[in-house]
C-alpha cells in the first residue's frame, strides 16, 4: 500500500513538473512573456518571498513603496509589476532619488 501512494505522489509530482517546466520552456523560447504568470498561485509565493520581492524591488530601483500599494493584488503577476514600476519611473525621471509609491 505504501508504495502505492509512493507511485500516485511521483506520477502527481511529475505532472505538475512538466506544467511548470512547460511554461518555462516556452517563456525561454520566447512563447510566452511570463507576464500573466501569477507569483502566488502558479509558483507558490508565500509572504516571505513576497517581501523578499519588495526589498529586492526597492533596492533595484530605489523606489520605497506605500504602505498603501502592498497589497498581493497588485503584485500578483510580472505584468503588474512592471505597471506599478512603469509609471513611478515615468512620474520621477530622477534615477537617483528615493521615490515613495
């Protein structure tokens, strides 16, 4: 019996894989953009990588962020990003100062 659900956990794991290395594929290959992947449901963020993902985007792009905007919907896929990010870089053209959204 054990190895019965060892067989169904390996056949599901694979199956899953193969989506998820699908649609890598096809993003690498040019595609897909990746743009409408969603962070949280398709590649399982949590609230930690969620926050690792604002540090790494503020200092990137030294920007700070709203409290406001930090919210997971506006963060849920590439695509939202780059609008949220976008449209800072379009209302401050200067690189160097420290913008709040």
């Amino acid at each position: 019996m054990v190895d019965k659900f060892k067989e169904i956990d390996e056949k599901i794991m694979n199956l899953v894989l193969n989506d998820v290395a699908d649609e890598f594929i096809d993003i690498i290959n040019g595609k897909s953009s990746g743009e409408d992947i969603n962070l949280f449901d398709d590649l399982n963020y949590d609230s930690i990588k969620f926050l690792q993902l604002i540090i790494n985007l503020e200092e990137s792009f030294q920007i700070e962020f709203n409290d406001e905007v930090l919210l997971i919907e506006n963060f849920s896929t590439v695509a939202q990003i780059k609008h949220l990010i976008s449209n800072l870089i379009v209302e401050h053209k200067e690189p160097d100062i420290m913008v709040e959204i």
